[in-house]
C-alpha cells in the first residue's frame, strides 16, 4: 500500500510540474497555419454536397421516368414537379458553395 501511495504523490508532482508548462501563453504567429486545412475541409464538404446533389437529382429523374412511362397522362404534371424538385437540389448545392467561399 504504501508502494502505491508514493507511486501516487509520484504522479501527482509531476503533473502539477506540466502546469506551468501549459499555463504559457501561445507564442505570436505571423501566419495562419490552418489556411490549408481549412481549404481541405471546404472541398471535401462541397464534394459531399455536390454528390449528394447528384444523388438526388438522378433518382428524381429516375422516378419521372417511371412515373411518365406508368401514367403518360400525368407526364406533364410530373415534369413540372421534376423540375421544381431538380432546381430546389441545385440551389441546395448552390448553398453550399456560397458556405464554402465564405468560410474559406
């Protein structure tokens, strides 16, 4: 028991000797070190944006088709809603390249 209480003061004294080695205030930087990866956190998430995008935009179509080649009737119907859905994806993506370009 007592091996294990002074390999326990042991432990405290040394962390209590970091704290002054972490209390140290940040030496200056001229330069922004994360610039590039920021840059690659940008691209990689417009990527998955726009993967997503085009994700959706072809099951949409996908869909049209088949909803046109079931019920020729109601194609114009289903083209207007394809439509309405294939612009409100792309502004989606469009959202995010403005989130990119203003992030970055």
């Amino acid at each position: 028991m007592r091996k294990l209480n002074l390999l326990f003061m042991v432990i405290v004294g040394v962390l209590f000797s970091a704290m002054t080695v972490l209390a140290q205030a940040p030496a200056a930087v001229d330069h922004d070190s994360s610039a590039g990866l920021k840059a690659i956190a940008a691209g990689v998430g417009f990527a998955i944006a726009v993967v997503g995008g085009a994700i959706g935009q072809s099951r949409i179509g996908a869909a049209a088709c088949e909803g046109a080649a079931r019920n020729p009737g109601a194609a114009a119907k289903i083209q207007t809603m394809m439509i309405l859905g294939l612009a409100l994806i792309e502004s989606l993506v469009l959202f995010a390249l403005l989130v990119v370009f203003a992030k970055v």
